[in-house]
C-alpha cells in the first residue's frame, strides 16, 4: 500500500513502469513523431530532437538567457493521463503534446526532484520539474490547457503536463522496455515548474 508523506506525493509500493512510446521532432513543432526507438546521448537529451542540448532549447527560454542549462532535454508524460483527457472528450495520442516519452505505470507528477528513471539496457533519465502547460495547447485542442490543470485540496494548482528530465546516461529507448524507479536520498524536494 502506498503512503502519503508530509508533502503529498506517495511514497512507491512498486518501482517499475514502461515505455508506452517514444517521439522526436528535429523541428520546433508543438507535436513528435512517434518512432520505433530513440537514443538518449549522456548530457545531451534525444539525438535528433529540437530539444538536444547542454544548455537551454526551448526558443523562448533562449531570449531570456541561451546560457542556462538545459533542464528540459526529454520530456515525458504518462499514458494514463490520455485516458483521463478521453474522458473529458480528448482524443490525445503518444507524442501529440510534444513529449519523447510516453509512460506506464508510473505516478511521474508525484516523483520528487533528481528521482532517477533507468530505462532499458543502459539510459537514465534525471528528472528535474514539471512541465508547464501553456498556451500552445489551446491552439492545439480548444480549451486543453484547462484540462491539463487542476486543483490540490489545498489550493494549489496540480500541472498535469508532465515532467522533464536530462540524460544521466544514454542508451537507447523503445516502446515496452522496463523503467526502474531510483528514488533520491531524503529529504525530497517536491518537482517545480523548470
């Protein structure tokens, strides 16, 4: 049985999950294509995406500062929440919102900050934050930004976007290889919008 601890994530009954789909775009386009497999090169991110880089990609984050790190070399959603947004009458498919990898099995919002994913034979995915939906999804789906975010208990807002991660070590990924959850020494930090 799971059990929540004082900041609201779970603590973890199982440690695995899968990869649903992996997704590249060599282009800045909100949408990846889906392919049969991805490399994930060590401090880089995903060989031939938009995204691949030492430091920051992301175009608006370039105007901003093109010297700060990448923190946002992969970006990954779980599969679970596409059967959510069906049921909100969204039929959203691996890749479409712009993720390398789609998961299963895998609470990826309730991982805190430097949680480890080991996927296949050699990768390792450092996840660093949450996704932050914006507004390239209204123009994708009218009104999907709202279904990506939601309310806790308290108040605060619940970011359903996903989570982005760096590349620890690289290795090839492809849809059905096996995620090994590494959790990060305590104390956690809970995962922030990078």
């Amino acid at each position: 049985m799971a059990e929540e601890n004082t900041f609201g994530w779970q603590e973890y009954d199982h440690t695995t999950g899968s990869v649903v789909a992996v997704s590249r775009s060599k282009e800045h386009v909100f949408s990846k294509a889906n392919v049969e497999s991805i490399v994930l090169l060590k401090s880089l991110g995903v060989e031939g995406d938009a995204h691949m880089g030492k430091t920051v990609q992301h175009l608006s984050r370039i105007a901003r500062n093109p010297e700060q790190p990448n923190l946002r070399q992969i970006h990954l959603i779980h599969s679970e929440l596409f059967t959510e947004l069906q049921n909100a009458r969204y039929n959203i498919f691996p890749g479409q919102i712009g993720e390398n990898i789609t998961t299963y099995g895998i609470d990826l919002l309730g991982l805190p900050t430097g949680t480890e994913l080991h996927i296949g034979e050699t990768a390792v995915v450092g996840i660093t934050g949450l996704r932050n939906p914006c507004a390239q999804l209204d123009d994708f789906r009218p009104r999907l930004m709202n279904a990506l975010l939601d309310r806790a208990k308290d108040g605060s807002i619940i970011r359903k976007g996903g989570v982005m991660g760096v590349a620890l070590e690289g290795g090839t990924v492809k849809p059905g290889d096996r995620i090994q959850i590494v959790l990060p020494q305590k104390p956690y930090r809970p995962l922030q919008i990078v």
